[in-house]
C-alpha cells in the first residue's frame, strides 16, 4: 500500500529512507520521534501537529501476530493395535553364558510412540566380583561395587517395565535370558527384536541385520559412544523419533513368527544371506531365519518352517 499523499517516509537509525517493506524496530523510532517535539512542548498544542502519530504506515511493522498453533510432528498412531510405550533396553554382561555369567549393567528408555517422545531413562551398574569383557564394554567391576542406591534402581526398572506395552531389544535372543536371574525381575511382557524382527527402509540401505551402530549412521545420528547399555537405547530411540512410519514398522515387527529354513541350491545361497537368514544357526546345516506367514511369502525362494507353530512373543 502507497503512503499517503504529502507524509514523510521513515528513516532507519542511520538516517536512510526506510523501504516501506522493511520490518522497523520500535525503539529505533524513538529518537526520531522526539527530535521532531520542541524541547518546550506546548500541552495545548493540537496531538495532530506530530508527523509521527499520524503516520499509520511506520506503525504498520509494530503490529505483533498471535502465534499459530500448529499440530504436533508426529500425528498420533490411528491403529489402536500398536503398542504406544515402548521400554528400550540394554544390557552388559560380564560374559556370554547367563548360566555362569552376570549382568553388569542395564539401561532402558521409555519411549512414546505417537509423540516420538522419550519420556524417562534409567542407567545402572549391577555388583559384581570380577568382568571378564571388561575390554569389551569398559565396566571395571570394582566400581560397580561402590556404594550407590542400584537395589531403588532396580525398583523403578520394575516400574518402567510395568507401563511399557512392548520391551524392544536390539538382539532379544542374548538380553532376555538375563531377566529372571539374580537380582533382574522376570519380564512378562512382550518383546520386539530391533535387530531381527523390524524390516527398515530399503533407502536406508541397511543391511538385514544392522548393528546399532549401522543403524544410528543411516538415520543420521551421531555415533559418540559405545558397548554401554543406555547409550545403545538412545541411538535406539532416536531412530524411532526420525522413522516416519513407525506404527506400520513396529505392527509388522510384531506380527507372530516361527523358524524358516532356505530351500536353496548352493549356489544360490547369496540370496538368502541378503535375506537376512544365517548359516548354520541355530538350524545347522541350514540357512535359516525366524518369519511371519506374510514375509515368508514374499520371499522370491521356498522356504520350509522348521517350528511348528509362530512364538507367541510372550515371556516364558
């Protein structure tokens, strides 16, 4: 809009006339304004003898805006069937064997889905005598015997286990055998492999089994440490808050599976290693690769189930 007909276009601080587009400081107005008032002002004096007052444009830029408020990100997850707290958990362990080995240390993150939220973390060292991984994992186990509230720890472990709907592990078949033993509850709730059981984007170009770390670098984040248990959940939950279907993901991960072993010849065993199936584990002899129904179907080989029924992901 044109100013009107014989007004005065703004200066900016250093003098130069303002664009009528350019945004103008309040204060910066100020000095200006009172150059233009005698030093004596007369109180009867019309108000419509300053320019400025009656200047409607220069006030123009000052007007505040009521801030929009918009939706959230992440819309809130519409299938009622996916899980909506998620307890991300980690362990370290003083060896490989849960039958003479020992959990050293645990960490778990609580996460919501439909706000891609992480709402509370836990991190805490287990007493133990001796750790044979310590050049694994870096835990000396004579700090894990200092003094330190790990038995209250324990406690609100329990706490997170008990609002979460689905426990995620990045490899469920070595964390879940710990729980039960020693001080660790049992956990008797579901439990979604992140590793095995989630199929990621292909434009992630991931492999079909990605490590944490592979995971973490293709969704753009940061790798800063490793081989401890909570920051291994937090590389987890920050691929969670970028993956933008998330509920489809965690849905089909979900989905009952059973044990499938590869009918390949052996040279064409290429293309169920790019499956995601392993050799001579635990079906020896044998490419194989827990399945649901549908992904089993959509492989482009026979496969043949060596379980007979899919687990039902409950905590024996």
């Amino acid at each position: 809009m044109a100013a009107p007909s014989g007004s005065a276009q703004p200066l900016d601080p250093a003098g130069r006339e303002a664009s009528r587009w350019q945004q103008t400081s309040l204060l910066s107005l100020v000095p200006a304004a009172a150059e233009e008032c005698p030093a004596q002002a007369d109180p009867a004096e019309p108000v419509a003898a300053e320019p400025a007052l009656a200047e409607p444009v220069a006030l123009a830029p000052m007007t505040l805006r009521t801030p929009v408020q918009t939706a959230p990100a992440q819309a809130v997850v519409s299938d009622p069937a996916c899980p909506q707290r998620l307890l991300i958990l980690d362990t370290e362990t003083t060896g490989l064997d849960p039958e003479r080995d020992h959990c050293i240390e645990v960490g778990a993150v609580l996460f919501h889905v439909a706000s891609r939220a992480v709402l509370s973390q836990l991190s805490l060292l287990l007493p133990c005598q001796s750790n044979a991984a310590e050049e694994i994992n870096g835990i000396d186990a004579s700090v894990s015997r200092l003094e330190q509230p790990w038995q209250a720890g324990l406690h609100y472990f329990q706490e997170l286990v008990a609002s979460a709907d689905v426990i995620v592990a990045h490899n469920v078949a070595f964390d879940r055998p710990w729980f039960g033993r020693g001080p660790l509850p049992v956990i008797e709730k579901p439990w979604l492999c992140s590793m095995e059981d989630l199929r990621w984007p292909s434009e992630r170009r991931l492999k079909a089994t990605p490590s944490v770390r592979d995971l973490a670098l293709a969704y753009g984040i940061p790798v800063w440490a490793a081989h401890r248990a909570l920051t291994d959940c937090i590389y987890l939950a920050q691929v969670f808050e970028r993956c933008e279907a998330l509920d489809s993901l965690l849905l089909a991960g979900l989905e009952p599976r059973r044990l499938y072993r590869a009918e390949l010849p052996y040279d064409q065993r290429h293309l169920a290693r790019a499956a995601g199936f392993r050799w001579n584990e635990p079906v020896a002899k044998a490419w194989s690769r827990r399945l649901s129904e549908r992904e089993a179907r959509e492989l482009d080989f026979c496969v043949k189930p060596v379980e007979p029924e899919p687990d039902a992901r409950e905590a024996a």
